[in-house]
C-alpha cells in the first residue's frame, strides 16, 4: 500500500474552508448533526414513540 503524500497547507485556510462548508450545510439542514449513511430502518420495527404510531381512522 502507498501512503499518500500530503502537501503542505495554509491551515487557517483549511479551517476557513471547514467552517463555511459547515455553515452552509446549517443553512440547508437547520441546526445539529445529519447523519449521511443512515442504515435503512425496517417498517416492521417496533418502537413505542407516539411519532412513529399509525393513526387509526
């Protein structure tokens, strides 16, 4: 396996660059943390929570 070479960085401009990608992730998504590679979660699972209950009609 190679090991990647890193190349020297401004790092102020890195953390620049990390702070506005998470401010406008804020914008998109309101504030807190967004899971991206969330597991698919069956229908069939129980859970008590009055949110995930079915209205009976």
């Amino acid at each position: 396996m190679r090991k990647k070479i890193l190349r020297p960085m401004n790092l102020d401009a890195l953390k620049a660059m990390r702070r506005g990608n998470r401010e406008a992730e804020q914008e998109l998504l309101g504030p807190g943390f967004h899971s991206f590679n969330r597991l698919h979660k069956s229908k069939k699972t129980y859970t008590r929570k009055a949110k995930h209950k079915k209205k009976e009609q």
